[in-house]
C-alpha cells in the first residue's frame, strides 16, 4: 500500500488545494479529495451520505428543481399578469400577448413562453409580507420570514436546495454529481443549521476547477504529470490495482472526476444548433441546467439579476424579457422532446412583485402583498392559472399561496416528507414546512 500512496502523492481532487482529511486511516490516504464547500470533508465521506440517508428510511424521488430567480424582484404585472383590463397606471406597461391557453394573457415581452403557456402553471396568487430584498429572498427561499436578514443578518433556515442534499446526500450515488448546484449565488441559497455539507456545489469556485486531475505518479517510468490527461489516469489507476482496494464510496469520487459528471459542465459537447437557439447569458445557463439534471444534479439555481425597476420599467423589461421569454422557452421544448418534463420542475420566481401603480419615474418599487411565480413540469398539472389577483393586481383575490406552500409543492415534487424535521444550532428538532401545503390545483 505504501506504492499506492506515493503513486498518488499530490492528487487533488475537486476541492482545494490543501486538505486535512476527516478519516486518518491509511487506506483512505491513498485518495485524497479536495474540501467542499470548506467543510474539510472528503468526496468519498459525502457520497455516503445519501446511502446512510437511505439505510435511515429517508428516501426521495429521483426528481430535479431548476429554481430560475430573478433577483431585485421582478414584476408581476409585466410577466405573468398583465392586468389589461385595469386603469392605465397599473395594467402592463409593455403591453400583452395572448398565449395558447383561452382568455389568457402575459406580458407583451414573452411571445415564446405565451406559445407554450399549456407547459405551464402561472400563479396569479403568490404573496408574503416582506418587501425588503433580504427578508423577501430569505421568506421565499426558505420558507419564512427573516427581518434581520435586510440588515446583514444571517439566514436563519435552510433553504431549499440544501434540505434536498441533505436529505438525499450530497452527490448522486452513481455518476456523483452534487445533489445542489448554483450556478450563480443567491442570498439565502444555503445550508443555514444544517452544516457546510449541506451547501452548494459552485462552478464558478475552485471547486470546479479541481474537477480536472491534477496528479503526479511519482513511480511511473516517464515521470509525466497526468494534468488532464483522464483517460490515461483511470488506465493506470486500474492496472495498479488500486481500485480494487477501495471502497465503494471512494470509488464513486473516482467516478465523478473519471465519469460523466464533469462533462454536464461542458456546453461544448451540446450540438451548435442547440446552444444558438438557447441563446447566451441566461441561456447557456439555463442549457447547463438541463445537462446537471440528466446527470443526477437534484436542485440547480440560477440568478439573473436586474429586475429593481423603479424607473424606467419598459426598457427594463425590453432588456431582460426577451432574455428570459427565449431561454425559458428554449428549455422547455428542450426537456420536453427528450422526456424530461415530468422528472424536472422549473420554478422561476424572485423575492417579490412590484408595486401595481406606476411610479413618476416610470417603474414600480417592492411589493411583497402580490409576488412573481410561475412553475413548469415536475409532473404537476401544467395548463391553467392558479389564483387571481383583484382588479389592480394589488393582493390575491382567490386562494393566497405562500413560500411555504410553495415549498411544500417542491417537497412533493422531490418525494421529501413533508414532515421532516431537522435538528436546529439550539439542538432542538424543527419541522422545515410547518403550515404550508402543496398547491391543490396542481398535485
């Protein structure tokens, strides 16, 4: 065995570049994994985690969430519920387009996604009470509310896509891609009580950069560094014999480096005729998004920003809605001709609406009592509009949904007991959905 450890001195593998592994043994010396997230924990540790989540009677669906944010709190008005029939300063200032669902409209800078309006749930009713950025990202990407966080408080609950990892694990049991992946931060979007292995896995961090080997065989005849060179590294690895002496957990950390997993990050290996129709920017995030959930990936989010319009909300909403009509609709079309609309929920949504009546500056400012929602696929009832906002797209006028039923959607989506309890920093278990329920209308 003291072969095979200097044969893989210096093998850093996804983390960063200095690592104090938690389990001290010699076997586990011979493959050593970058921390996550910070957490000093090795790949092998973390990919156990979802098997002991599975030996503990917690089980999940192999379902995905692709939580699109449109971070500064997008208009309600001017996406999903263009009030046309209001007085002037409150209906649509960009106009409306009649979608494929009678008596049914959307903003006018969304004819693609208008088109496939029967893929889609638009809540009308969505609504919380906090319309401060921070306190609105952290009600709705947690669930509840949190003053302090406007004032750089610390989010208090876990959000969503770190109760997924937490409850499936880490990474996926077979191709070991990160059961949560952001590819752009959003405030809130953490592990809060759950501790730092329940955090997103971040492309854009060191992380990702360590996915490609950085090995020296130190006992090799030519004395060549393996620096990206995968293939020869797994031909090696296993004339050695050495992956037969690990267990099976360190060799699903092989297989996320030697596997498939790395290859969902590569848009290169999407046909060009694809990557153009998705479109750059959000686009190409939201084509990633798609590779990560074929992968295994169970939560992916994306930010994309610019919605804080207090002035000028028609050329706000002519730069952003054409972005997001195209790339949305693109992945729509793009999940459901390969199969995939019933395994993955798209959720877009942001911390909360805009105010119904047009400012002097021509935009709208924060208005948490109607919000932004809309859903697609996951095997919900697609097709219709839940809820009704009154006569100024004001507040709900018919059944008021909250961040806790839509989290609790989420739960059934993912096949997360509703009822799971976690145990907080005051060491005392906490339910994580309280009082919110799936939304009837589409279970």
């Amino acid at each position: 065995m003291s072969h095979a450890r200097s044969l893989f001195s210096g093998v850093n593998l996804w983390g960063g570049s200095t690592l104090n592994p938690c389990d001290k043994s010699t076997r586990r010396d011979v493959l050593r994994v970058g921390a996550l997230a910070g957490t000093g924990m090795t790949l092998g540790n973390l990919l156990g985690a979802r098997r002991a989540a599975a030996e503990a009677g917690v089980t999940t669906r192999n379902t995905s969430v692709v939580w699109l944010w449109l971070g500064g709190g997008a208009t309600h008005v001017e996406t999903f519920d263009p009030k046309m029939t209001a007085p002037a300063e409150f209906r649509s200032i960009t106009g409306h387009v009649a979608t494929s669902l009678p008596g049914v409209a959307v903003g006018g800078t969304f004819p693609k996604l208008a088109q496939l309006a029967g893929q889609m749930a638009l809540v009308r009713s969505f609504a919380h009470r906090n319309s401060g950025h921070g306190g609105g990202t952290h009600w709705v990407m947690t669930g509840y509310d949190n003053r302090m966080a406007d004032n750089g408080g610390l989010p208090t609950r876990p959000s969503l896509g770190s109760i997924l990892s937490r409850t499936r694990g880490a990474n996926h049991p077979e191709t070991g891609m990160p059961t949560y992946v952001r590819l752009n931060s959003i405030p809130a979007d953490g592990p809060a009580f759950l501790g730092a292995a329940a955090a997103p896995f971040d492309p854009q961090g060191q992380a990702r950069k360590n996915m490609a080997v950085n090995a020296k065989l130190d006992r090799v005849s030519d004395r060549r560094s393996l620096l990206g060179n995968l293939d020869r590294f797994e031909r090696e690895s296993d004339q050695s014999g050495l992956m037969e002496g690990l267990d099976k957990f360190e060799q699903q950390a092989f297989k996320l480096i030697l596997g498939n997993a790395p290859a969902a990050f590569d848009l290169a290996k999407e046909p060009p005729h694809l990557v153009e129709k998705y479109g750059k920017g959000l686009g190409q995030q939201m084509l990633m998004a798609r590779r990560l959930c074929e992968a295994g990936c169970g939560f992916v989010t994306i930010q994309f920003g610019g919605w804080d319009m207090h002035t000028g909300i028609k050329a706000g909403m002519e730069r952003r809605g054409p972005e997001v009509d195209r790339a949305v609709a693109t992945f729509l079309e793009d999940i459901a001709a390969r199969n995939m609309s019933d395994d993955v929920l798209l959720v877009i949504t942001g911390e909360f609406g805009r105010t119904p009546r047009i400012n002097r500056s021509g935009g709208r400012d924060h208005w948490a009592p109607l919000s932004t929602l809309a859903l697609a696929g996951g095997g919900l009832k697609m097709g219709q509009v839940v809820g009704e906002s009154n006569s100024k797209a004001e507040v709900p006028a018919t059944n008021p949904i909250g961040p806790q039923d839509l989290m609790a959607t989420v739960f059934h989506v993912l096949g997360i007991d509703p009822g799971l309890q976690y145990v907080n920093q005051a060491g005392r278990p906490v339910t994580l959905v309280e009082e919110g329920r799936p939304i009837a209308e589409l279970i």
